[in-house]
C-alpha cells in the first residue's frame, strides 16, 4: 500500500462510505416533519430527499474548500490520518444510529480530522483560527435553529389565529412537500461537501492535484453516496426526531423545516460545515417549544444535547487510537 494511487483509492472508497452512512444517518433530517404529519408516503418522502440531496451536493464546494485546507495543511495527510479520520467517523455514525440517537456527522468528522492530525504531528499542525470558525459554526448553529423556529413558529400562529386547526393544519401538510424538499436540498449543499475536501485534500497531498480545486468526478462521486445513503432512510433516528422530542403538528413542521433550512444556507453560503441533525432538532425543539415549554421532551433533548457535545472529543480520541493502530500495522 505504498504506492500514492493505491492510498488514493482507499481514501475515496472510505470517503464514499462515510458519505453513505451521511446520508443514511440523516435522511431523517429532511423526512422527519413530512412523514410524521402524514404530508408525505415514506416510500416517496426518501426518493425526493435523496433526489434533492444529490442537486444540492452539486451547487457549491466552498464548505470542501473549509474542510479540505481550513483545517489542517494538506501536506501533513497522510493514509493512516485521513484513514483514521473517517473510520472513527464511520464507526461513530453506525454505533449513533443503533441507539437511534441524532449525532452529527459533522463534528465526527472535524473531530476525527483533528485527532488524527494531532497523533500524528501534535497541536501545531492545526489551524486554529480555521477550527475556531468551524467550531463557533458547529456551536452557533443549533441556537439559531430553535431560536428562528421558536420565531417562525409564533409569527405562523399569528397569522393564522383566526383559522381553525383544522383549517391550517391540512394547509401546512401540503405547504411541508416544499419545505422538506428545501432542507433535503440544504443538506446536500453542506453535507456532501465534507467528503469532497476529504478526497481533494488527498489528491493535492498525494501530487495528484497541483492546487485546491474539487474535481467535477469528486462532487459527483460524493453527491451520490451520501443521495444513495439518504434512500436508504435512518428509521430509527426518524422515530427519534419525528415522536420523541415533541408532538409534530404540520404547522410545526414547515416552521422547524424551513427555519433549519435558512441556518444551513446561510452556513454553506459562507462556507462553514455545520450539523444538519442539530439545526434540525434544535428547530424541531424551538418550534414546539410554542405550544407550552412542556411540550418538549427535555430528557430526550438532553440526550441529543450531550451528544452535541461528546461526539468532537470521542471521535477525536477514537481518531487518535485508530491512527496509532494503522501505523503500526503498516509498519
């Protein structure tokens, strides 16, 4: 496994399969609202899902530019970090989704490029104006979801206070076809992104790119992974999301698909990668939080909230140990 093109190989194929489980681990992302409030059949909620995730994947690559060179100088990757990085991410997503638990494959990626860097060139190799932005990002990004969906939320029931529920219910479960298809198409535009800088990243450390720039094969490999992964549909993490956290109303719904929406355009717009899963949830949990603040399950919440914040350093050390592994395996 010495020769370049070799290692290559093996860091698009993980790469692919940590965009897989992406989009497996977050259909329920774009899904949840819709088939919860019935607005749309399972069956055809994850076949628009992926379909828009695959067209939003191919509209931009300035969150790869973050990933692929904000971070880390490519010329400190190596197989085993970039290796490391992504089977600690890998792992995280498939032992998250087990338990039904929505984690960000976002911070377990930031947290598994940062680990294996560290192993393998200590602290000074990070960038930390680079990872502070990304980190501020990550952080920032679920408050604006449940503050924008607490927002959106109040200004809908104002609006509609003269209607019965009835009467805007059966309106929003038409009006949440438009909203999911927006926050599937949003989650392309930020998730898919992440693997192209992992793969670009790669090709210039490797000699096979003379400078930065994600190939067109790159983003279309990575717009069907994580579009094929999206398919596939995470049930349990949809259970999660759509019945746990709080009781989702079509009103609801569109308030918390269309103001997570906004916070991932804006992310990707200024390109920095952030969690769809938390933006999603946390606008889920704003949105509900209307009603009356006991509406929320705050147990779940908690659990989601902890797993915010455990899953950079778990994956981070994971990253760490695997690296230390794969370079004694490789002698």
């Amino acid at each position: 496994m010495s020769s370049p093109l070799m290692w290559i190989i093996l860091i698009v194929i993980l790469a692919l399969v940590f965009d897989f489980f992406n989009g497996f681990h977050d259909s329920a992302n774009a899904i949840t609202t819709s088939v919860t409030t019935h607005a749309l059949n399972p069956k055809i909620a994850v076949l628009v899902a992926a379909s828009l995730d695959f067209l939003g994947a191919l509209s931009s690559t300035a969150v790869a530019k973050t990933i692929g060179k904000g971070l880390v100088d490519p010329g400190l990757i190596t197989l085993q970090v970039v290796g490391a990085a992504l089977v600690g991410a890998i792992l995280w997503n498939i032992l998250t989704w087990w338990f039904g638990i929505p984690s960000s494959s976002s911070h377990a990626l930031i947290g598994g490029i940062v680990g294996a860097v560290i192993a393998a060139n200590g602290f000074s190799a990070i960038k930390l104006k680079g990872l502070e932005k990304v980190l501020s990002a990550l952080l920032l990004s679920p408050l604006l979801g449940m503050a924008i969906g607490f927002t959106v939320m109040v200004l809908l029931l104002w609006i509609f206070r003269n209607k019965s529920a009835f009467q805007y219910n059966n309106y929003f479960r038409k009006a949440q076809i438009i909203s999911s298809a927006l926050t599937a198409f949003s989650h392309g535009t930020n998730d898919a992104q992440k693997s192209m800088g992992i793969i670009t990243m790669a090709l210039v450390s490797g000699g096979f790119l003379s400078s930065f720039k994600v190939p067109f094969w790159v983003i279309l490999a990575c717009a069907s992974a994580i579009s094929l992964g999206t398919y596939s549909g995470g049930w349990r993490i949809v259970r999660t999301m759509g019945t746990k956290i709080t009781r989702i109303q079509p009103m609801n719904g569109f308030a918390a698909d269309l103001s997570s929406s906004a916070v991932i355009f804006g992310a990707t717009y200024f390109g920095v990668p952030v969690s769809t899963t938390h933006v999603v949830s946390s606008a889920i949990m704003g949105s509900g939080s209307t009603r009356r603040l006991t509406a929320v399950n705050w147990g779940v919440a908690k659990q989601i909230v902890t797993a915010w914040f455990v899953t950079i350093p778990v994956s981070a050390l994971a990253a760490m140990l695997l690296y230390w592994v794969f370079s004694f395996l490789g002698g």
